[in-house]
C-alpha cells in the first residue's frame, strides 16, 4: 500500500501525518492548505495513481514523460471548472533542479560527491479554499526547512491567495538549497585559493583532474540556476495584470489592497536573490578557471625552469666532452707519431735479425733469418682475423640499437 506523507494545518500549526495514496487522490480536497509529499517512482510504478492524478486533479498527462521530468527545468499553469461547473479550479506546475556537493574531493578517486535534487512541483487550488501541493522527490532537508519555515510565520490564518501562498513558501525554500549549494561550491574554492601559497603547492597540491571535476559542477550550478530565475519568472508572469507590471493582488474596486497578504511580492524578492546567486555562481566559476590557468602557468614555469637547468648542465657535459675530446685527440697525434719508429722498432729487434761482426776485419753487416716468413704467414691471418671480428661485433651492436629503438622513430626513418 503506498502512502504520501503530508502536511496539514491544525490548530493553526502545520504538522506531519502519512495518509493512503490511492484515497487520498480519490478524496476531494478538505478546505485549508496541504503540502503532499511523494515519490516519483510511486507514481512510476502505478499506473492507476497517475490515471487519477490526471483524472481528480488535472494533473497534465505530458509530466509523466521522460522529457519533462529529466528537464532541467520548467514551468506551468492553467484553470478550469470543476465537475460541478461553478467552482474554479486553478493549476500550476514547475520543477528546480539543484546540485549539492556533499563535501571535499575523494581522496583515491579524486573527484568530488554530489546529489542531485530533481523536485517536481504541482500545485491545486479551488475557489471554495482549498489548497494542495504535490512535492515530488525532494529531499528530507528541504521538507524540515518548509515545515520549520511554515510554523515561524506569525499569520496562521488561511493565505487569500492560496496559489501564490503555496508557490512563495515552496519557492522561499528552494532559494535556501539554492544559497547551500552555491555556498558549498564557494567553500571548495576558496580551499584551493588558500593552498595556493603553501610550500610546493605545484608539485604536491594542485591536481587537474580535481580542478576540472569541481569547474564541471560550478558550470552546472551556474545553469541550473539561470534556469530556476526563468521559472520564477514564468510563474510570476501568470500574475501580472492587464498593465503587465503588478498582480492583481493590489487592486481593490474601493482603492484599498484587495488581497493585503500578496505572496507575489515575496516571490519577487526570491527572483532577485535567486539572480544574484546566480551572479554569485558566475564569479566562482570565473574564480576556478583563474586557479587552473594560473596553476597550469606555474606548472610551465617550474618545467622551464627545469629545461634551462637541464640545458646548462648539457652544456657543461658538452664542454667537458670537448675537452676530454681534445686530450684524447693529442694522446692520438702523439701515438701516430711514435707508432711508425717503435714498429720499425719491433721490427729489427727480433730475432729474424742479426748484427754480424767480422773478427778479422771488424766490419758489421746484417743477418736476415731465411725463416722470416714465418712471421708473415702468422702475422697476416691473425690481423685479418681481428678485422673480421671487430665488423661483426659492429653488426651485431648496430642491431641491437636499433631494436631498441621506438617504433615511431623507426617508421620515421623509413
């Protein structure tokens, strides 16, 4: 059995009770004010609930669609004669969506929690006194703020406009969510403004990933707020009269204020806070996007900064190479310019050759070894050997590196 929870003025105090669904929707509405309370997916799962929603109370049949209840707004109205065809029956319908961050940012998955309040309104009245609210899917918050807020008014006696009293009272609390939601995107903000002088904010703080998750929510605060001053203006817009300036709750045939309590003067006070958090949810996100460039602008600074470091000490390995360069090319000129004397040396110290003295005349001449070639036949080979292996060892490195190598750099190259 699903049930709607309500509340109800008695004693001229508003209080909570719970009541059946399905009779309620098929009981004619008492006279005062009700403010029902219920859920979209009760009506979702019971087709014969919305057939008598739409049947009892005029409920448009269009706000069942998908459209409507994923919009990010709207709003509505429209009048007609009850069964009996004397007593008036005047309808409105509209719908705020809200983003509420419930905090910081998840530490491991680096983005940030939120709800989303998708509040459907629906409003009933008859010209008998009657008055009822449908308040589809709002959050327990915002029925304890109504409910708070409904019991401090110092009036308890019946609104003489119970369409604009039911739609002020609802409007006045969702103003409220609305100053908590952009509040709550102001205080993550300033949170980051405020790291930024902490020692190492660049290397060990700032997080991009986190930056763009929290913009992406002020963008959405900065809509749905555009969006809920475009409601409220629709609703007051059904109010105006043939001027197209005030409602018709000031003007009285006898010069006096024909309806003294006028809720539209407060609704237009929340038109304009609902403005100016609007303006509000802009600056925060100009704020953000002037955290990220300036984040990203040190993030440049430090790499440069770590480029021209590196370059120096690029430039002291390169000096230092062409010193070793040039040390290494004098130990060469002077190895080419001893290596022909000590191989000539080498050469005549063996002992192929010998330096012969005559006894009798003392004249000296020299003796070559006829075994000489053996050190050809042994030399030649050895030296070509040598060769051979060093062009393989070359190969083989030279395929290694190139292995190495990635594989855009390779299809570069061909």
């Amino acid at each position: 059995m699903e049930s709607f929870m309500i509340f109800k003025q008695v004693d001229g105090k508003f209080k909570k009770d719970s009541v059946d669904a399905d009779v309620f929707l098929k009981t004619r509405p008492e006279l005062g004010v009700q403010f029902v309370f219920a859920k979209w997916d009760v009506f979702m799962g019971n087709k014969q609930l919305r057939d008598v929603m739409c049947a009892n109370w005029a409920y448009p049949p269009m706000l069942w669609t998908k459209t409507c209840h994923e919009a990010n707004g709207y709003a509505g109205s429209s009048n007609s004669l009850d069964e009996d065809q004397t007593t008036l029956v005047d309808t409105s319908w509209f719908q705020f969506l809200i983003k509420q961050l419930r905090g910081g940012a998840n530490a491991l998955q680096q983005v940030y929690a939120y709800d989303w309040y998708e509040m459907g309104f629906f409003t009933y009245t008859l010209s008998t006194g009657a008055s009822v609210a449908f308040c589809i899917d709002t959050p327990p918050v915002f029925q304890d703020g109504l409910l708070e807020a409904l019991n401090s008014q110092e009036s308890h006696h019946p609104p003489n406009e119970g369409m604009g009293f039911l739609q002020s009272a609802i409007v006045a609390e969702v103003s409220r969510l609305y100053d908590v939601s952009v509040w709550t995107l102001r205080d993550q903000i300033r949170e980051i403004e405020k790291t930024r002088s902490a020692a190492r904010y660049v290397d060990s703080v700032l997080d991009f990933a986190q930056l763009h998750d929290l913009a992406r929510h002020t963008i959405h605060t900065c809509e749905v707020l555009a969006v809920a001053v475009d409601t409220l203006n629709a609703l007051l817009g059904d109010y105006r009269s043939g001027s197209g300036t005030v409602c018709d709750c000031r003007r009285g045939t006898t010069g006096r204020l024909a309806k003294p309590d006028c809720p539209h003067n407060e609704m237009r006070f929340w038109l304009g806070l609902l403005q100016n958090f609007g303006r509000r949810a802009t600056s925060l996100n100009e704020r953000l996007s002037n955290e990220i460039n300036l984040g990203f602008n040190l993030v440049v600074q430090r790499d440069t900064r770590e480029t021209v470091m590196i370059s120096r000490m690029t430039v002291d390995i390169s000096s230092a190479a062409r010193k070793d360069s040039a040390s290494m090319k004098t130990i060469a000129v002077v190895t080419l310019a001893f290596l022909p004397a000590t191989f000539v040396c080498t050469i005549f110290s063996m002992s192929f050759f010998t330096l012969n003295v005559n006894d009798t005349t003392g004249e000296k001449h020299w003796l070559i070894s006829d075994r000489f070639w053996i050190y050809w036949v042994i030399t030649m080979p050895l030296t070509v050997l040598t060769l051979i292996c060093w062009w393989y060892g070359q190969r083989k490195e030279d395929r290694r590196e190139k292995a190495r190598q990635p594989s855009w750099k390779l299809g570069a190259e061909s």
